[in-house]
C-alpha cells in the first residue's frame, strides 16, 4: 500500500494542471481504508473507483461489508465539493457460470438494479451483450434511464424502489442466535434454520457449498441462493425508499421465471394491509404540488383490488384503484399525477401508499417515479 500511494504521488504530478487533474485517476477501491481515500480526498478534485463486486450481479457475499464504507466515502466527497465516480464490469467470466447460464438476462436485470443501488456511473457489459442485446435489452433500458440521476437527488429526473430480500446468515438481530444456532460463516445448520421459514415464499439454497464462500468464489455457485453471508438484505433503491417493508409487507421469491418474478413483496394478511414509501425530502425540496409519473410493475393474478394513495398538500387522494383481471402477467400501470405534495405528511411519514381493498393478494415488483 506504501508503493501504491507512492505510484499515485507521481501520477497526481504528472498529470497535474492549473490545480486540476488533466485525467482523472481511478483507484481500486474494495480494499482501500480511510488512509488511502483520505489522501484522495485531500489531494484530487475529481477522481474514480473500481468495484469489482457490486456491477457483478447481485446477491453476493460480503457486499454488506464494503456498502457502509462506501456510502461513507460517497458523503464525504459531496462533502468537500470533490467528483467521485465509479465503474464496475459485468464480464463473460460471470456469463459463463452455471447461475447466470440458466436465465442470463434475468442475472443482467438485476445486476443493473443492483449497480443502481451501489452508485456505479459507468457500467461495462460484456461487448456481446451489447452486440446481441435483445435478451438483456429491459436491464441496458433500465440503467441507462436512471443512471444519470445518480448522487444529488435534487438534480434527478427518476427515483425507484425495487422489491428485494436476503436473509443474511450473519444477521443475529433477525435470527437470534439462540434460536437458528451460532452466526458462524461455516455453520450449515444456521443457514438451513433460516431459510426454512421462508421455503413457503419461494425461498432457497441453490448451492449449499457456495453459500459461506468469499465474494470472487460465491460468484460461480451452480444455482442462485436466498440467504448468503453479510448479503444485501432489503430493497434495492435510488431516492425513493419503502417504510418498514418487513413489518407491512411480506417478500417473496421465485414467483416465477420471468426477470420481475426474482423477488417481489405483497400485503401483509390483514384488512388494512398497506405499503408505505417516502421520496427523498431533496428530490422537490419544496411544498409545492408537483407532476409525477409513478410506474407501478405488479403480477396481475386473481381479482384482488388495491389503490394508489398521495397527498395533495391538502389531503389523501387516490391517484386510482386497480382490479386484478387474473392474467398472470407482469403489468405496468402508469399513474399520471398534477398535484402531489412531498411532505411526508401521509402515515408513517410516507408520501405514497399502496393500499390493499380486498380480494386475491397482489405481488409488486417495482416503483419507478419520474419528474415531469
């Protein structure tokens, strides 16, 4: 580490112009610590990282552990008026592992979602992806659309929330450990305890020998699991986050095969289920009514009913309510709204609520909110 800081001094030299880097340096970040970002912070105006975890996918061990660095370094950049970027590849190695072979745009979708979440500017496919884009064109669409709003929420065009859950094996708050056996990283019994209580949501063990592995071998697990050490354990999300998705929803896995059938979340089973989200207070920053399109994916199966609610600056509206047809199918219903008011005035503090009306349970996969 030495040698490499030494390196950076003469590249930060060299490439040093009217008190600007003339091309930016990009480190390797994942096993940085305060030392080495500081001096970054300290001595360059604009500057990038390498994660090679976090575009790889998604679901991967150990990703908990380098997030609250990373969101960390993040603030402090903003802090001190200096640009922090980041890339990340999704390469062929990952294409070819066994996981990712048995639904390769699926893995993509959410890889994109996942780079979203993780605040990777610049993601590289694989050239092939690009070349025969057809199978992994909804993840290309989906990160293209939303990268730009990255970072300063003021500045955003589009937030979303993505319905997504993990158990984590390490997490003894969730799954005390007097309960699921010791939160040790090779302990089968505790991972198997877990996931059992979930089995009737769709929740499983793809690759038991993959399940304690470090993040460069969990990658080539045979098929994909649920639970995972120090994993990633909410939704995925950019400004636009739900309220206690534990306690007033339920997640579900493996609905089905199709890329939104991955994860998803539904009522809770009660009367007055709700769902309740908040957008980021610096989105609009202001009390004034605001036009929004709210996108809302969803599995169209039975004929229960729900509805859409938001605040005017006066009162609760329904933006509409929604029958089920009993299709099966993904929809994405669209919500034009010309009055709401961001205030969190709502219950919980929210400013949408999803609200069940009675019937067949709904599963939703995705909130995508665009200013207009």
């Amino acid at each position: 580490m030495d040698f490499r800081m030494e390196v950076w001094e003469y590249y930060r030299k060299s490439l040093w112009r009217d008190g600007r880097t003339i091309i930016p340096l990009m480190f390797t970040d994942d096993a940085n610590t305060d030392r080495e970002r500081n001096w970054q912070l300290k001595h360059l105006t604009a500057f990038g990282a390498k994660k090679g975890q976090f575009p790889a996918g998604y679901n991967h061990n150990y990703n908990l552990r380098l997030l609250g660095p990373w969101r960390e370094f993040h603030q402090k950049a903003a802090a001190a008026s200096k640009t922090l970027f980041a890339r990340g590849e999704f390469d062929n190695i990952l294409l070819g592992q066994p996981w990712v072979k048995k639904n390769p745009s699926l893995v993509f979708y959410w890889g994109a979602i996942a780079s979203l979440f993780y605040d990777i500017d610049y993601w590289n496919p694989q050239v092939n992806i690009i070349k025969q884009s057809k199978p992994f064109l909804e993840g290309l669409e989906f990160y293209n659309r939303h990268v730009s709003s990255l970072h300063n929420p003021s500045k955003a065009e589009y937030a979303f929330c993505a319905m997504h859950r993990m158990m984590d094996a390490s997490d003894t708050e969730t799954f005390p450990e007097r309960i699921y056996g010791k939160a040790t990283r090779l302990n089968m019994a505790r991972y198997h305890k877990i996931i059992a209580e979930f089995a009737s949501k769709g929740a499983k063990i793809g690759d038991e020998i993959k399940l304690w592995a470090g993040p460069i071998v969990c990658r080539k697990r045979k098929d994909d699991n649920d639970i995972g050490w120090m994993v990633d354990r909410g939704n995925f999300f950019k400004h636009l986050e739900q309220i206690d998705p534990e306690t007033t929803s339920d997640a579900y896995w493996n609905v089905d095969t199709t890329i939104y059938g991955r994860f998803a979340r539904a009522f809770k089973p009660a009367t007055d289920s709700k769902m309740y989200f908040s957008l980021d207070k610096n989105f609009f920053n202001n009390a004034q009514q605001q036009k929004i399109s709210l996108s809302i994916t969803y599995k169209d199966t039975g004929t229960g009913s729900w509805e859409l609610l938001y605040y005017n600056g006066q009162k609760m509206i329904s933006a509409a309510k929604i029958k089920n047809t009993a299709t099966d199918k993904w929809v994405k219903n669209v919500f034009t709204i010309n009055d709401a008011v961001f205030a969190k005035a709502l219950e919980k503090q929210s400013d949408f609520i999803i609200r069940y009306i009675g019937g067949d349970n709904t599963f939703f996969h995705l909130l995508d909110l665009k200013r207009e």
